[in-house]
C-alpha cells in the first residue's frame, strides 16, 4: 500500500469512527460479574437486578456487560462487601444494612425504624446529605456506591404464635436486618442476621420462631405462610428500603464518562420502577397471602408506641458507642425536623 | 489498491468499528429540537429539562442531542403538542394538562385531584394501566410520550385576599390548569389556562385575582408573593404532577434501540431525582415565603370537603359526557380501590 493510500484508508477509518459516536469510539467493552445478595427468581429484589443489567447492556449498545450471579455462587452474601472491596469479585447487588456488623452507621443508606416513605428519604439521600457520608463511608473501603432500587414498606414479621403482650417478644427467636434487630434485642428478643435463601429453612426447623423479610410480594414468594401463620404490619423497623449496586472503585474509575453515565441512569430508572413496581403489587399480595390462611395482624398501638421508644434509646446508645452513627444520624434527624413544616402544610392528610 | 489490500482494509475498518461497540457503530447522530412549556431557569420545571437533555447526552456519548429550546421559542406553548404531532417540532417537555381542551382524559397522566403520591401515582401510570391508556391517547396523534419527572404537591394558590367563605369564591378569576380547574368553576369562579410565562403579570395588573401554579419552590421563583399575600395548602388539586418528554412518533422510530434506552432510563432517572429534588427543597422554600411576609393558610376542613365533593361531581358530569374520561378514570379509580388495603396494612400512620 502507498503512503498515499494509507493516509486515505486512516482518514476513512476515522471518519467511520467518529460516526459510529465520539465517546463511543473510545469505550473499551467491558464485563462486570455481580454478586447478588438476592436470588434471580426474587420479585422486585431479584428481578430488578435483572432489569437493571439488562437497561445498562441496552443503553450502551453492550458496551457494558453485567454479568447476575446468584447468591453464594461467586462468595458468600455476608461476605460480598469485601469481595468488592478487594476487587477479587467487581461489582454486588445488596442493601447496605448488610454491613452493619462492620459499622452500625451503614444502616442509615438502607433504612431507617419510623423513617419516611420513598420520597423523602430520597431526598434525603440525594439531597439531605446522605449521599456524601455515603461516599465517605464506601470510598474508605475502595468501593463505588450507586442507590439503585427503591422499595415499599416491609411487612412487620411472620410469627408462629401470635403476640398478645410485649413480655411474648422475650426469649423469642428472629431473623431480623438492620436497626429494627436493635429494637428487637432491647425488648427481650434475641435476633439474628440470616441471609435470604436461608431463612425458610431456618423457620421451618424451628431455629428461629419469627422472621421478617422484605415487603409481601417477595415475602409470600419465599413461602414463610406455609409455616408461621401469624403477618404483622406496618413495617414500623423498614417503611421503604434503598437497594444498592456497589463496584470496586478501580474497575469503575477504568470506565469511560459515557459507561458510567450510563451506569448511573439505569440506577436511577431503576428506582422508579421499584418504586413503581413495588406499590403497584403489595395489594394482590397481601389478598393472596390471606387466602393461604395466614392472619394479617396490625400491631396495637401500645406496641408501636414501645419499638418507637425503644428506636429511640436505641439512637441514644448507638450515638454514644459509634461517633459514625451519631454523625450520620443527626444530619438524617436535622433534615426530616427541617422537612416538617413542608409535611404539615404539604399534604393532605390520608 | 489490490482487491486483497481493499479486503484487509475492510476487515480493519469493521474490527476498528465493532471494538467502538457493535449497537453503536450503526447509531446515526441524532439531533431534536425540544420545546419547552417551562422557562429554563424555572426550578425542577425548568432545570431538570436542562438535566434531562445532559444525561442523554453523556449517556449516549453525543450520539443523541436534544436541544431545549425556551417557551414560545419554536412554537407557542399551548400548540405544542401539535408541532409535535405533525413533526415541525421534534420534541417537547411539557406536561398532559395542558392539552385538556384536545381531551379531558389528558388530564389523568399529569395529576388528579385528591389523588395518591407520587409512589402510587407512578404505579398506576406504570403497572396500573396508565401507560397503555396513555400510549394509545398520544399514539392516535403520532406522538410518543414518556414520564419524565414527578413533582411534589402542588400549592392551593395564590389570593390578593383572603378566602373567608365559599362564597367568596363566587367570580373569583383565576389561573387554573387541570381538572382542580372545573372543581373551582363548579364552585364559582372563573378559571382560565395561562401560560406560565405569563401569570406574574396577569396577576399584577389584575387580569386575574388568584392563581395556582406549581409546588412551593417554583412558585417562589416566579414571584408571586410581591401581588400576593395569602398562599393556600395543601394543594387538593395536585398532590403529584408528572411531567412529560413527548416526541415525534416517526423520529422515534428512526432511532436505533440503545438511543432509545438511553432516552427512556435518563427519563426515568429524571422522575426519581425530581421526587427527591422537590421533597428536598419546599420546606426551605415555605420558610422563605413566610419570611417574604406571606400568611400561609391551610384550607379549612369544611373548603377540602366541598372541594372534594365538588370533584366527586365533575367525575360524573366527565365521564358522561366524555367516554375517554370515563374508561381512564375507570382505571385510575379501579388501581385505587383494589390497592387500599395495602394503605392500610403496610404504612405507619403520620
């Protein structure tokens, strides 16, 4: 080939290039594995995982690749922070709450007992000042953080045995996540964190005699009614719950603007949809979860009056043990006094 | 060259172009003109256009850029969505209301009166049947349209005097979009559809007596309260308001899938940051107004009821005279009743 020709078939190829998308041109393809904390069958907390991986392969033409890993195939669901972290597995599907044996403060980017609906705790998130600590907290420990799901209140709890007075909640077993174990433990329980595919089992056998979950459409799915026949409600410990996609900081300072731009879109798309999602199935849920014979309780309002009470000695001992917690706590408290005046003269009452 | 050096330069040329990533290397740029029915400058309303056009931007690496055009610019507002019909404009950033005088069941995907936040709001447009209804009303005029942000409630309004008695609304002329608008005729007044460009001095010269407009911080923006001292809460009319991103149907056609994922998750991501950016902001906003010397007044409970009864009667007199009202309504209203036990069951009360 001449010099000549190869400076045409050079500027040809270029030309080709800067067609095909500027930014693009330069994209290295990439392919993340992703532990999930939740198995791929899970609605909404397992599905949208799916979804998610799905919205970034569609919107960057798959440039980026995702790749679902169910939990405790890649490493153990307790243990994917680390993982993460180390860079040895690239990138999980969780809940912050998750490592709250590391640092009680995680617990804030998931969910809070008596905390608001989906909206203001966003806000929060976003706009409040949780993001920060949360990129502080995270960053320490060399991952990225993305808020990448939304959902609806919990249930409260299944138990074996209905609950006719406070004195009942001691010596009882539980599976419990996040700061509602706290509660819990300071009114006799004795609760423990077990990971989703291990709890029907556990309350099957009698390890534990209560457990919560997740909101009814993912707890009816795992099929607690077939051995507790006893739902309470509200969920006073989670009134909605942040889901997360964490990546190895590295691997995601490597990506180009676009992919991580991308990355952050379907985070964000993705929580609305669960927002969505979620409100649009509770209700089916909880009719079908009737019909398999299962009791829907409301806690009387004594006992919503005591976890409210306990949550907040519960604050107070945190706050003094942990100056994370102590910290994150008060710019969340600090935001939802200042956001008051807004729920008072905002809203129509329901 | 050689027909041998023609097929080497090919197979280069194809491996440069499928290492930029396969879907984009066939992406045409695209370039849409974007009308707006909101100023720039407006907050959230405004902004998170603004917002929008960069995500979609950044995410598609330039391929897709939209360019936000101010109100008037192109077109004026109200004709919008015509432009957009016959493809003289691209695209618009608007909301469904304003096209209540094509149908009154546009109404229904922006707001309703006495209606759910922002979270059940987005399950009946998403999972609901909202978005079907809403892709066939727009699709018989050529036009896609995709959520593209939700908003707070929405003020009551704004009064040069103080609403002592119902029938002080009696030949009230007021600026009013939306279905709350004939609730308030049906109650007296006068309601007319302003262009929000154009309210401020309809309310200085006295054109109009009142005017509702959007949530707190927005309102603030536009001054109000310099010809104005009462502001009403909660805004029966519009506890949410969503807002659209509409485009020719053919142009969006024409684009290739992962442009249009990009478009569909930064709109969607667009939603979940301006639920929080509006949550986020309005407590700050009502302090301001106050500081202003501004008297926020809650409607009393006698002026909610009546103008719940009042909207209870437009549902009637719509849906009899308007057979699209009535099946969207039928929707809306089914969605509600069936998902009520969940308001009950799965939320804290406040």
């Amino acid at each position: 080939m001449s010099k000549k020709t190869m400076a045409v078939v050079a500027a040809a190829c270029t030309a080709a290039l800067l067609a095909a998308g500027a930014a693009h041109a330069q994209d290295k393809k990439v392919r993340l594995q992703m532990a999930s904390s939740y198995g791929s069958t899970l609605p909404i907390l397992g599905e949208a995982a799916a979804a998610f991986v799905k919205k970034v392969e569609a919107a960057t033409g798959g440039s980026v690749q995702i790749k679902f890993n169910e939990p405790n195939a890649l490493v153990p669901v307790l243990q994917s922070f680390d993982a993460v972290s180390q860079g040895s597995v690239d990138s999980a599907w969780t809940a912050s709450a998750f490592w709250s044996g590391k640092d009680s403060a995680y617990n804030f980017f998931s969910s809070v007992p008596f905390g608001p609906g989906a909206a203001e705790y966003l806000a929060w998130l976003s706009y409040g000042g949780g993001k920060e600590l949360k990129a502080e907290m995270y960053g320490q420990h060399g991952i990225h953080s993305i808020t990448c799901g939304m959902l609806p209140p919990e249930g409260s709890g299944w138990f074996r045995k209905e609950v006719k007075s406070l004195d009942e909640l001691k010596g009882l077993k539980m599976r419990f996540l996040g700061l509602g174990a706290k509660v819990m433990d300071k009114l006799g329980a004795a609760t423990q964190l077990i990971a989703p595919g291990e709890i029907y089992q556990a309350l099957q056998l009698g390890t534990i005699d209560a457990t919560e979950f997740s909101t009814p459409v993912m707890d009816l799915k795992l099929g607690f009614y077939q051995v507790a026949k006893y739902y309470y409600l509200p969920g006073w410990h989670q009134q909605t719950t942040a889901l997360e996609f964490l990546i190895n900081k590295k691997k995601w300072d490597a990506m180009s603007p676009a992919q991580r731009a991308a990355i952050e879109q379907a985070c964000g798309d993705t929580v609305q949809e669960t927002v969505a999602q979620g409100e649009a199935t509770q209700a089916g849920a909880l009719k079908e979860i009737q019909a398999k014979g299962v009791e829907l309780k409301k806690w009387p309002p004594e006992f919503i009056a005591a976890f409210e009470k306990t949550w907040k000695e519960v604050i107070a001992e945190e706050s003094a043990k942990n100056p994370n917690f102590k910290r994150v706590h008060e710019s969340y408290a600090k935001f939802r006094a200042e956001y008051a005046i807004w729920r008072e003269y905002g809203y129509l009452k329901q």
